[in-house]
C-alpha cells in the first residue's frame, strides 16, 4: 500500500440517508499505481489518490446506508455535499421544514434561497406563536415583542433575518453573503 487510510476518519451526515456516521475508508481486491494493475483476493487495497502535492482524495463508505462519498483529505472537501444535521424534532414541522431547507441551501452554497427560507421560517415561528397571519413579518415580530411572547433581542436578530430575507427575495438587490446567509 503507497499510503496509510487509517489516519482518515470522517464523521458526516450522510447525503443520502441523512444519518450521523463515521465514513468508512472504501477497499478493493486491486490497485492501480504508476500504470500496473495490481491484484491479490486477499489483500485489500484503499479506494484513493495520493497526488504529488500528498493531497489526498479518497472514498468514504456511509455505514448506515453504504453509498459512497468522495473526500478529499480529511473532509474538507467532500462530494456529495455532507448534509446539516436536522433540526431538533420539537420544533413545530411547518418551522422545522423550512430550517432544514435552508440549512441545506446553506450547505449547497445557495445563500440566497437560504436567506429567504430562513425569513419564511421566522414567519412561520410567529404564527405558530399566535400573531396575526394577515400582517406583515416586521409587525408580527413587533406584536410579539409587545406582548412578551420573544425578548428585544430576540426580535433584534429576527429582524436581521427578515431583513436579509426581503432583500434576498426582490430582484436587484445585491448578492447575499455567506456570513450574511450564516447569520440567517
């Protein structure tokens, strides 16, 4: 074997199963190596390429699910884009499925269509609090401010939210960032 695997250890939610696991390095019974085929049934060879640069790209096996992902080193890149981890289960559905879209958004670089589901999430959050579903988000926040329902700073942040979101979701307004998507 021209390198070591055992030292590459991933734990990922999986993009296809969307399980916590710890990727498993991918064997073969057959090598490749400077143009020769190598082969022995017994002997077990690591799924990766070593580049000179001694970057490594490897496949990693998801052992819940066992399909596989390419990572490069130790995960620092890693395709299929690993998936966040889903939001906790007592939060209402109608909010938790509009967080988990945009954490996936997130993770997949769409920083706008983050922004948006993060605000729609916050909209969301205030009708499942009782607000009024015929006002506007910056006016609902407010009536649940006044009624003591979420804290000033709580309304603060979500004001941020919202306004990364509106801007987010009208055309001609600038890009959104990935801190300001992370902030959202």
């Amino acid at each position: 074997m021209f390198f070591k695997m055992s030292i590459y250890s991933v734990s990922i939610y999986c993009p296809y199963c969307r399980r916590y696991t710890n990727l498993t390095p991918a064997q073969a019974t057959t090598q490749w190596y400077l143009g020769v085929t190598y082969g022995f049934e017994d002997v077990k060879y690591p799924c990766a390429w070593k580049r000179k640069d001694n970057d490594i790209w490897w496949i990693g096996i998801c052992n819940a699910c066992i399909n596989p992902v390419l990572v490069h080193n130790n995960g620092n890149i890693i395709y299929p884009n690993s998936l966040p981890p889903p939001s906790d289960e007592r939060i209402p559905e109608i909010i938790r499925r509009d967080l988990d879209e945009a954490k996936i958004c997130y993770v997949a670089g769409a920083y706008r269509a983050c922004a948006v589901m993060a605000r729609r999430a916050i909209e969301s959050a205030c009708i499942d609090k009782g607000a009024s579903k015929d006002k506007r988000l910056i006016d609902k926040l407010q009536e649940l401010a006044d009624e003591g329902i979420i804290t000033n700073e709580l309304k603060q942040w979500a004001d941020v939210v919202r306004w990364i979101g509106n801007d987010a979701a009208h055309p001609g307004s600038d890009q959104v960032s990935k801190d300001e998507a992370k902030i959202s």
